[in-house]
C-alpha cells in the first residue's frame, strides 16, 4: 500500500474534481482516493499502479499530468545493467515509463507530474548497485568522470600485469629466458611473484568487477562485471592452488594462469577506457549546445551596464552585446545595428542584419557593433533551452529495433554462465590430457569473450553521434524514433505556401506594349496600389520606386480592380475582365496574359487613357533550395507530393517546375489530411512537410511530420522534425542522416550478434577436435574489449555527414520591357 499525491489537469470546478475522484476511487487497486480543487492535486493510496491511475483519469477527461525527470547514472558497463536500473525505476511508485541509455549514462523517467522527486529516484536506482544524481544541463558539460579513473586504472593494471606476461609468455616463445628464470630464483619463487603481483591487479584496479559483479552474482542476476570476476577468479584460484597447495591437483594439470587472469583485467579496462573516451565524443553536440550560454551578462542596473551571472536575468531586462559576444537570452533590440551569426540555429553561415524591433536569439553572436536588446524570454523558455530539450529527449529515445537486442540481453549472461558451465563439465568428461587446465581454459575463455556491451551500446551511440550532427545541420529531431520512421517513408509531401515558396508574393514579370515606358507603367501601377493592403498590392508596390505620381479620384471597385486618374492620365488597374468591362481592347496583351497564366501567375492588367498599356505577373517564388532539394530526394528513391490550398492551376505550375510527381490542390486542412491518407494508400508512409497553422492537422497525420522551423509553433508542436534553418535543403539533410544512422544501428547490432554468435563456440572449444585449436583468455579479453570499441567508433563515423548542397536561387523573372 502506498499514497500518491500528483497533479490533475482540466480541473474547473468541484464537479470536476467529484467526477476525477470517483474515477479514481473505482480503479482497481484502490482503497481510497481525493481530488483537491483548490491545488489542482490527486491523493490515491492503495497499490494501484501508476499507469492504472493515468488510464482512469484519462477515460474520465481529467489527464494526470506528466513531467519527465533525467537521471545520471555511474556504474553501468553493459546492456544488462541497464535493464537492471530500467526495472527498479519502473517498479518505483509515481514512475509511468523509464528508458535507460547505456551511451549517455542517463535515464529519462516519465512520472506523474508531484508524485516523486528526482532525488527519490536517484536513491531507488543507487540501491540496485549504480550511484544516481539528479540530472541538470548543466551536468552535461561535466567531462565523464568514468575517464580519468579507467585510465589510472589500465595503467596501473599495465605495469603490473607487463613483468607477468613478457616473461611467462617470453618464456614460451624464447626458452633461454625461461631457463634463466629458472636457474635464477627458481619455478615456486617465479610463481609466487606472480601471484604477488596479478593479486595486486585484482584488488586494486579490477576490484571494480568484483565490488559491483560478485554482489549481482549473488542476488541472481549477474551481469557483465560477473562474468568478468568469476572468469579472472577463475583462472587466479586455480593458479593459487597450484602454487601453495598443489597436491591437490592432479598430476599433469599444475599450471598457472596468473598471467592470463592480469592481462584480462588489461585489456577489458583499456577496452572501457575507449569507451569512455568515444561515448564522451558522441555527447560533444550537446556539449556544445550547453557552451554557447555565456556565463555572465551585461545587465542595465540602475542607470548603469553591470556583469551579473546569466542566472539573475529576468524578462524585460536590458543587455549590452558587445561585439563578438555571444546573445545571452531571446530578446528584441531597443538600440543599435549589427549582423547577427545565427548558424547555431539555422546552420546558415551568412549573418543576418539586425536593427531596432528586430529579434534576437540566445546562443547566437553579435558583430561588429554593440546591440542593447530587451530579454523576451530566459531560462527554459529560450529557443536555446527548447533546442537543448529536444536534442537531449532524443538521445535518450529507445527505437523499436532495439527491441530483439533488450529481449537477448535480458537472458544473456546467464545463458553465458550456462554455456560456460556446460564447456567445464563437457571438457572434463571427454577432453584430452590435461582435462582439467583445458576446462579451465575453455571456460574461462566463454566468461570473457561474451560481450553484452556491444549490445546495448549499438543503437543508443548511433543515436546520440546521429541527433548530434542532425542538431548541427539546423535538423531537430523531437522524437528519437522519428530517426526510424522517417527511414520507413516511400513518399515525401509539401506544403507549398511558405515551404516550397517563400510565402509572399512578388512582382515576377512584366510586359509592356510599345509606346509605353516599363518603368512609368510600373510607378502609375503602384501610384494606384498604394491604398490597399492587399498582397498583390504590396508586391507591386515593393518593386516600384519610392517616388510615386500623384493620384485623385481613386476608387475600388470590388473583385476588380481599381479606377484613379495619376498625373493627369485616367488609370484603370486589376483583373483583364475589368478592363474588358471598362470598353479596354485587351488583345494586343494576350499572348503575356496566356504566357503568365500558363505559369500560374497572378495577373494585373494597366490600361491608361482607354488604351491596354502593360501586364503584371505576381507570383509566390520558389525558394532557391527546393529544385535542389526535390531532386535529392528523387535520387534516394523517393517519391515527391505537393498539398495547397491554392488553386490547381498554380500549383501544378509549381510542381512542372521543380518535377513533382503528385499534386494534390485546392484543399483545406481536413483535405490535406484526406490527401495524407490517400498518398498512403498508393504510395507507402508519408513524411509531410508543412509551416502554417493549417498544416498542423496534417503534420499529426503523417507517420513523420516535418516542421519548417520559421513556421508557427503550432506547427512545430504538431511535428516529429523541426527544421530550424528555414530552408528546403533541410529535409534531405534529415532523410540522409536518418538513413545513415538507421544503417550504422543494423551495422552495429549484426556486429553485435555476430560477434557473439561466432566467438563464444570458438571460445568454448568447437574448433579444437578438427584443428587443435584453443582460445587464449587473453586474446578473448582483447576481442571482447575490441568489440565495444567498434561499435562506438563506427557510430562516431556519422559525425562526417555532410549537409545537403545548396543550389543556385532558382532563375526567377525579373521586371524588365518585354514588348508583345
């Protein structure tokens, strides 16, 4: 029996509460329950678990409220331990989900939102055996303390174990040296230096397998550090016995091992000492994610710019960058101008000009000139700090294709122990003379060959080095399993306005009939325009001189156009129907007006005096990345959609020119999501990519979303991906990066599984009744070391993927005479 107390979301009133209490009370498990409407808080005792209580709120429309707690964890060296740390977190009260990452030493733990504290949690996972903290990011900058220990240890090992081996096994491959010790101090005087010496080995630098496997072993559920301690036990009591007491082995079997039990302890903490270092190389994004804050800001105070701690801005201060300073919080500049570096986010090296009103982002670095901003958001709220959340929630992630390695690893090590077990007994009943020192040996050698590690470091290593680089290029992945679901998708779908397009309109081509000047048709055109707000009205007017002609008598004339009289001459400007109603002659401007729609431009006619003088075409342009783009993504295999709500004749224009393969136009939200469902249909999973509002619903649909990171939030919530660079390019960046990393996880688990597969028969002696031979202890220490090692240094290898290439901005029509 135990009492929760956490928080209850859509809670107004007390019948609310009633309703969420009775909820609670009836589930199974529960002997009594209350629900506070003043502090919003549920009290539950019973055993009732807490995934129980969260479906019982939830089906009565009263959500418990989550929060996820991060946890670092020392201690654990393989794959089994991590499932060891995962089922006591599970099993704590208040605990929903927890995912264990082997790669970054942390846990991420799903609770409900006031029930445990993450020092609660950290107590629970340091009882099982691995010393826990609470988790800030600040942690995260922290150098893996593991490092500088495993070094001192292997090199303390080294030295130890180096006498040992060169003149044993130097004693084997050059006998003079063997006869030397011998006429020297003698076999038992040899031997007991040894035993001096690996003992040393063992209580000092590998006490760490002993300390943490012996006591596993005992509570029968041994991991890694078990197998490890009772192979090199193993080998170092049999050896003991042979030199202090070897009457009581038979004749023909007294030899020692001691050499073979130091360089095990050797090699396997070179091997974790690797390790440490390559897991500290997969973790360098985040690092530098975290070192982009500055430790100290230049504050107003008082009158007065003062350095106080980073920690002490509040929203609404404002604060100094000098040049070549990093921005310390999202703010809005209030005086200055200056070119922002603003790669960090967008991953764009072109600064970005920023002048009063204009806003900037935490991280980022001021030019030249001093900027004074005004702080819009500090701490968690940050863009910064969100990025930081989202990189760090996606290392974490647990992909469905880990799931056949964690049910492997859940009976690896005693199937191991079983087979080790099984090689002893079988070398003893039908192995050849000595049996004894060859059971050891084939023992011995399946307890160190066998290698968890490799297991339970494939997939998170490749996520984490994966997410990193993703997070460089400007690709966020929100969601660590979106790195496999976007693996899976056969068809990619655009949003065109805003994603394809750069969202605004803008005068693309002119043509002016003989007689009249392009540049005055232009300036009488705008001169009219220049009462409407109308988007067409603003494209034509932002590529108009500032100098307009006058203009009296204006009149709009709705769904239209507009009627003025500009310096004197009579003006009529809109839709050809308009002037076609107004008695213009509009032949003489058909072939542009066919020409412009044929492009799914929008139209503007000028008639001036009675006479058709010019056609305008406004158009949404393309932005310069995306033919790149799309093309990339057909040379994956890829298929390519569109989605708009803007009318067919455009869109397909649109899609003639970057080579679409599917448009769907003239939808609304709910038909994108139709469309969504219908590309699934043909085509396979669906990766849509969408910036607005309206594409949220779509966003949701898609087995992956993809938000363009200058959209809306709204859409950014609803996504899986966010693009934070703006730009189309950024989709192939995060197709090719989730196909590498997706290939480099099944590079790492068949590694993996073949290397155990393969080595552990070899270890146990398969080989030896064809070709005689015996694996060394020593040589499956190494391999077992090696193995690990692989797998981290060929996740590393993705820290190479290289951004998509940008293409030259697309040829785009530029206002010049052309005469029909």
């Amino acid at each position: 029996m135990t009492t929760l107390r956490f928080a209850v979301d859509n809670l107004s009133c007390a019948g609310c509460a009633g309703r969420a209490e009775r909820a609670l009370a009836a589930a199974p498990g529960v002997s009594e329950a209350s629900v506070n409407i003043a502090n919003r808080m549920a009290q539950v005792t019973g055993s009732a678990s807490s995934e129980t209580l969260r479906s019982a709120l939830k089906s009565a429309g009263y959500p418990a409220r989550e929060t996820t707690l991060r946890l670092s964890i020392s201690g654990m060296s393989c794959a089994s331990c991590t499932g060891r740390v995962e089922r006591a977190l599970q099993a704590a009260p208040g605990v929903v989900s927890a995912s264990v990452n082997l790669a970054t030493e942390t846990a991420s733990v799903r609770v409900l939102d006031g029930s445990v504290t993450p020092e609660a949690l950290a107590k629970t996972v340091t009882e099982v055996g691995y010393p826990a903290k609470p988790v800030t990011t600040d942690t995260q900058t922290e150098t893996p303390s593991e490092v500088p220990a495993l070094r001192r240890d292997t090199l303390i090992a080294a030295a130890l174990t180096l006498p040992v081996f060169l003149t044993e096994m130097g004693g084997h491959i050059f006998p003079p040296i063997h006869h030397a010790i011998m006429g020297s101090i003698g076999v038992q005087t040899f031997w007991v230096l040894q035993f001096l010496l690996i003992t040393l080995v063992l209580i000092w630098p590998g006490r760490r397998f002993f300390r943490i496997g012996l006591p596993l072993l005992a509570k029968g559920s041994p991991d890694m550090n078990s197998l490890v301690a009772l192979g090199t036990l193993a080998a170092w009591s049999y050896s003991t016995i042979a030199t202090f007491a070897p009457g009581l082995l038979p004749e023909g079997t007294r030899a020692v091992y001691f050499e073979a039990a130091g360089v095990i302890v050797t090699l396997i903490l070179a091997g974790r000492w690797m390790e440490a270092r390559a897991k500290g190389r997969t973790g360098a994004a985040i690092r530098h994610l975290i070192g982009l804050r500055p430790d100290t800001v230049r504050v107003d105070r008082d009158g007065g710019f003062t350095e106080v701690p980073l920690s002490e801005v509040v929203t609404g201060d404002r604060i100094k960058a000098r040049p070549g300073a990093r921005i310390a919080v999202d703010g809005v500049v209030t005086e200055g101008t200056s070119f922002v570096d603003e790669s960090m986010i967008t991953g764009e090296p072109v600064p970005v000009a920023k002048a009063e009103g204009d806003a900037v982002t935490g991280g980022t670095i001021n030019g030249q000139r001093p900027l004074i901003y005004r702080a819009t958001a500090v701490g968690s709220d940050t863009v910064l700090a969100r990025i930081i959340d989202m990189v760090q929630t996606a290392q974490g992630a647990k992909l469905p294709i880990q799931a056949l390695a964690d049910k492997v690893v859940r009976i690896f090590v005693p199937v191991v122990l079983a087979i080790a077990v099984l090689t002893v007994l079988v070398w003893l009943t039908i192995g050849p003379s000595p049996a004894l020192s060859h059971a050891l040996v084939a023992g011995v050698a399946v307890l160190i060959i066998a290698c968890p590690c490799a297991m339970g470091l494939a997939t998170p290593t490749s996520i984490m080095v994966g997410t990193g680089r993703a997070a460089e290029l400007g690709v966020l992945f929100r969601k660590g399993d979106a790195l496999q679901r976007l693996d899976a998708a056969k068809v990619v779908a655009f949003d065109k306005t805003g994603t394809l397009t750069e969202g605004r309109p803008t005068l693309a081509d002119q043509a002016t009939l003989p007689g009249f000047d392009a540049a005055e048709a232009l300036a009488l055109t705008a001169a009219l325009e220049q009462g409407s707000d109308h988007p067409i009205a603003r494209a034509i007017l932002t590529a108009a001189p500032t100098d307009l002609p006058g203009v009296t008598d204006a009149e709009t004339v709705p769904g239209y156009g507009l009627t003025g009289s500009v310096d004197g001459k009579a003006v009529l400007v809109g839709s050809e129907r308009h002037l076609i109603e107004q008695g213009v002659d509009t032949t003489p401007l058909r072939d542009a007006i066919s020409r412009f729609a044929d492009k799914g431009h929008t139209l503007v006619c000028l008639a001036v005096d009675g006479q058709a003088a010019a056609a305008f075409a406004v158009a949404d342009q393309i932005k310069p990345s995306a033919k790149a783009a799309i093309d990339a993504l057909h040379d994956a295999g890829l298929k390519v959609a569109m989605i708009s709500g803007d009318s067919p004749t455009a869109a397909e224009a649109i899609a003639r020119q970057l080579g679409i393969d599917h448009v769907t136009a003239g939808v609304l939200p709910d038909g994108k999501v139709d469309a969504i469902k219908a590309l699934r249909a043909d085509f396979g999973p669906v990766a849509f990519v969408g910036d607005g509002i309206n594409d949220a619903p779509a966003l949701a649909e898609a087995e992956i979303g993809l938000a363009i990171g200058t959209g809306t939030d709204v859409a950014i919530e609803a996504a899986d991906i966010v693009l934070s660079s703006g730009r189309v390019s950024g989709v192939v960046n995060a197709v090719e990066i989730s196909r590498r990393t997706m290939r480099n996880i099944r590079q790492n688990l068949f590694w993996a599984f073949a290397y155990n597969t393969a080595l552990i028969p070899v270890a146990a002696g398969v080989l030896y009744p064809a070709f005689g031979i015996l694996l060394s202890p020593m040589l499956g220490a190494g391999a077992m070391a090696l193995s690990s090692v692989f797998v981290l240094t060929n996740a590393l290898r993705l820290r190479r993927i290289a951004p998509a290439q940008q293409d030259r901005p697309m040829r785009s029509a530029t206002t010049t005479e052309a005469p029909v």
